[in-house]
C-alpha cells in the first residue's frame, strides 16, 4: 500500500475465538414422566480476544504537524450460546392412586426453547 498510495499499512492484531461445548442441562421434575426438555440446549462458549486495528492518518488538518494515527480496539469478552432445546410432554400422567394406579390420560405438549446469546462485546474508536 505504500508503494501505491503512499499510505502506510494498517496494523491488525487479535485472537481466534475456540468455540467449547459444554454440558447439556437436563432436569428432571417431581411429576413428570419425561425430563425437560428432552433434547436438551447445549451451551457453547468462546473467548472473543482482545483487538487492535490501527492505522496512520496523515495530515489530518491538511499540517504535517497534525499526523496521527486512528485505531479501534476492542478488549477480550466471553460469549455464550445456547442451541435450542425440545419439551415434549408425555400423553399420560402419573400413576393415580385413586385410579387402581392406572395413569389418566392427558393433552400432549410439545415446544421448543428459545436459543440463547449471552455476551458484552464493545470497542473504542480512538484518535492520537
């Protein structure tokens, strides 16, 4: 670029975020067959590193007194992210005791856990 434009080359520096998948969350209810929910989320979490991208920026006021050089950082931030999830609601109830221990039948539910994103990612547009 320098050669061409006459402009030095812009600096970048950061960090690969590695993805981690961490442990499906299944609980189990006092009164339901089935656990909730029954395809569980799964968290995944990364580590966005810090970032820096800086460049010169010449005669900013039209003086080359006024050189400078104009950057955006961003600090390190962990993300998370949920997949979503399946609850399924099973057609019959626990055994009733005053039913001879027969289970009642019941309207079956189905749905789906939202996904989930959890983060503060931020940057700083600086001049100096």
């Amino acid at each position: 670029m320098k050669t061409t434009l006459g402009v030095d080359t812009p600096r970048v520096g950061t960090g690969v975020p590695v993805p981690v998948v961490g442990a499906p969350e299944v609980r189990h209810h006092k009164g339901d067959l089935l656990p909730t929910p029954v395809v569980p989320s799964l968290p995944v979490g990364a580590e966005l590193g810090r970032t820096l991208v800086s460049t010169p920026v010449p005669n900013l006021l039209g003086d080359p007194a006024t050189d400078s050089e104009g950057s955006l950082t961003s600090p390190a931030t962990d993300l998370v992210a949920r997949t979503p999830g399946v609850v399924l609601g099973a057609p019959l109830t626990m055994p009733d005791g005053g039913n001879s221990g027969i289970p009642d039948l019941t309207a079956p539910k189905l749905g789906l856990t939202a996904p989930e994103l959890t983060g503060a990612p931020s940057a700083l547009l600086g001049l100096g």
